[in-house]
C-alpha cells in the first residue's frame, strides 16, 4: 500500500473514493475502529463510504491502497454495496470519539478530542496511535490550545474504561479464538472476570479456563457455584480438568468431582492419579480411538471433528474392545498420511503399526519428549501393564508443561503477524 505514513482521520472526512481507473465511487464518511480492553491502540477495520442514493458501505481498509490529500484509492471497483450495520464492538471514529471529553493522564487535566492519527503497524494493520486535543481551559477570548497525545496518555476511551456493558464486551470478543480472549480477559479487572464467566455458556468456558494461567482459572472457579462450575469441568477436556482441580484444595477436588457425572468424572479421577510431569499426568484419555473393524473412511471422518487439535487428529489408535479408556488391547496406531494413501474401504487394523516402545503412564516427561523427538511423533500412546491404551500424549500437552508458568504473558506486538492472519479473515467478511 503506497499512502502517507500518518493519516488525520477528520481530514478524511468528504474526501472521494476511487477504484484503479480513476472513477469516483462515493465519499468518505467515517473510519470504523474496533477499541481493545488492554489499553492497545484500537484498530482502524475500514471506511464508511457513502455512494449513490446517499447510501453508506463499508469498505475493508484491505482495499484501500492509497490516501492522497484529495482522494482515496482502492484496489478495485468491486465493492459490497450491503448497507452499513455498526455492531457492538465497533465505533465510528468521526462520530463517537472526536468531541469527546477525556483526562490527560499526566496531569489530571480535561481535553476534547479534536482528531485522531492512524498509522500502520508491522503487521501492516491500520491503528489510531495520535490523538490531537484541545485544552478545555480558556484563556481570555484564546481557545484552549491544541496538542497531540499518544493513545495510551488519556483515560476516558478504552473499552473497560468506559464502562463497556458485559454484553457489548461478549461481542467484542465473540469472533476471538479461546487464546486471544484469554490474553483479553487478564487485562481485566476481578470483577469483569467475573461477569464474563458467568455470561458464557459451558463451553466457551471450558474453552477459555484450557487457556488461562492457573492463578486466573483458579479464580473464575471459585467463583462459580459447584454445580455450575462441575458442569464447566464436564466440558474440559480430561486434563485440563485435572490439571485446574490439582490447584484446589482437597476436600474442593472430592465436593466437585463428586458433583460430576461418574462417567465424566471417572477419567479426571484417574489422569489425578499420575505426577503432573509424568506421561500419565499430561495425556488426554479421549484420542480418537477405533476397532479393528473400523474402515479407513470411518478414521478420515473421526479426525475431520474440528475440535479436535491438529496433534491429536494427526492418528488413530487401533485396540481391541472396549473402545473407551482404558481399552482393551492396544494394537497400533495409522497414521494420517497412511490413511490418505489407503483405499475408504481397507481396515484400520491393516495398516496399523504398533509404536516401538509405548509408553506408561510413570514415564517422565523428559523421556517422553526424547521419544517424540527420536521417532518424529505428535502424539504418542500410552499404556499399562496389560498393553490397554490409557490415553495418548501429544506434542501440545508436552510444550504446555515445559513453558514457563508465565508463558501466555507476552508482549502483544511480538505476536502481531501470526494475529493478523486471524483479524483479516474477519475484516474481509465485515458487514456482510
């Protein structure tokens, strides 16, 4: 995109759009920003366009290719012509932020904001980085005199600040991934935790709790009332839910598991009963596991469950009856790319081959991660005495036990490309 490094956003107010060819397809009305509840500089997702009939669109800034004084270019004359819809967690830059009253945090003192800068950032993302401010103190007949701020410098316009309803909140974070929104919601205070908690469905709970620091998940935990928080556990994978109940209390543990349903609590009883470092404490008792009868399209449907996580989906594991853990004989596992090379109709049990050394549930860690790196493995049985298949541990369980406790605290921006990725698929279907 060739356009100038720093664009004042009010200026951009009446200026025309116009596709490769020079032809005006309408006028700049306002820049749809998205605020962030960490205090980052908000993201600019598009301009509000105004074309015939005195109608207004949303334009992703991905096509925007360049902002001259006089004109805004873009990539194409191809538009969405869906009329523009603000949702929860969006503003209009012209409409809600200029004019606003907010405290210049060095000081203590009032200003209005009078304009807004956006810049693009490393990850080539429009954000508003400058606020231009007028003093509210006059002197004389002089207005109050106008100066520029970073985003961070005032209080008054980020999304906790102003008081953002829990519901609003949800929306905003609705389109996350479970870690994006756990990083979200640790910039928060207690008390909105707290909220969000409560206002999620089971699920999405259990997807975030997997995500989040032990000190927080323990907190939004507790919480809970028991029977809200065993149906939570319920919704965890196995051991996660070991892994969050092992930092409470014992007679906390024993009330909640007793809450559960006996075949949800069972497993977690028993991934309780390993080391937290041992192959038995890091496995999940719920890998995709099939008989001997099962067919080579029956696996290819299982490992298309998309909550699945690509280590886990990567193989099946071949035993005898019973299929639930612990199994009866293990035999072998297939692998994902012997299934794509097989016909649908050949038997898993075909293919299978048994793993060179299986592992049993008192391996340490160390050694399980040795066996994964020597035999280039994402996942790895494991199993008891009797060879019946316990669970599996994969390359995730091992790099979630091996980080550091304050691994998920990293700097935002040292992440930015791997996030965009997540952020342009969603401004791209924006409004329709």
């Amino acid at each position: 995109m060739s356009t100038a490094t720093r664009v004042f956003i009010a200026r951009l107010a009446g200026l025309g759009v116009f596709d490769p060819n020079g032809d005006q397809l309408g006028r700049v009305r306002d820049a749809v920003a998205t605020l962030r509840v960490n205090r980052q500089p908000p993201r600019i997702l598009g301009l509000v366009v105004e074309v015939q009939h005195r109608r207004r669109i949303f334009v992703p800034m991905g096509r925007v290719t360049r902002i001259e004084p006089d004109a805004v270019v873009l990539t194409t004359g191809s538009v969405n012509i869906k009329r523009f819809e603000q949702r929860p967690d969006e503003v209009l830059v012209l409409g809600e932020i200029l004019d606003r009253s907010v405290t210049r945090i060095e000081d203590g003192a009032r200003v209005v904001v009078v304009d807004a800068a956006m810049e693009q950032n490393r990850a080539r993302d429009w954000v508003i980085t400058r606020l231009a401010v007028r003093s509210t103190q006059r002197l004389g007949r002089r207005r109050g005199q106008i100066s520029q701020l970073d985003w961070n410098e005032v209080d008054g316009l980020s999304a906790v600040e102003n008081a953002q309803g829990t519901a609003s909140l949800l929306a905003l974070l609705s389109a996350l991934r479970p870690a994006d929104m756990a990083a979200q919601l640790q910039d928060m205070p207690e008390k909105r935790q707290q909220e969000i908690a409560e206002a999620l469905d089971d699920n999405r709970l259990a997807d975030l709790l997997e995500e989040l620091p032990d000190d927080d998940r323990v907190h939004i935990m507790r919480s809970l009332n028991d029977e809200r928080a065993a149906d939570v556990l319920e919704a965890m994978n196995d051991d996660d839910a070991a892994d969050l109940l092992r930092e409470l209390p014992a007679d906390e543990q024993e009330r909640l598991l007793e809450i559960m349903e006996p075949d949800e609590a069972a497993p977690v009883r028993r991934l309780m009963s390993y080391g937290d470092y041992s192959a038995g404490g890091m496995m999940t008792s719920e890998p995709v596991i099939l008989l001997p009868d099962a067919t080579v399209a029956e696996a290819l449907a299982l490992v298309r469950n998309p909550d699945l996580s690509p280590a886990l989906a990567a193989q099946v594991f071949v035993v005898r009856p019973p299929q639930a853990t612990p199994t009866g004989r293990y035999l072998g596992t297939a692998h994902l790319q012997r299934l794509l090379r097989e016909p649908p109709s050949a038997l898993v049990s075909g293919i299978a081959e048994k793993d060179p050394a299986a592992l049993s549930p008192d391996t340490p860690i160390a050694a399980v991660t040795r066996h994964l790196a020597t035999y280039n493995l994402v996942a790895v049985p494991v199993v008891d005495d009797n060879e019946r298949l316990l669970g599996a541990v994969s390359v995730d369980d091992v790099l979630d036990h091996l980080l550091p406790d304050d691994w998920r605290d990293v700097d935002a921006e040292s992440d930015a490309s791997p996030a965009r990725s997540h952020r342009t698929a969603r401004t791209d279907g924006h409004h329709g």
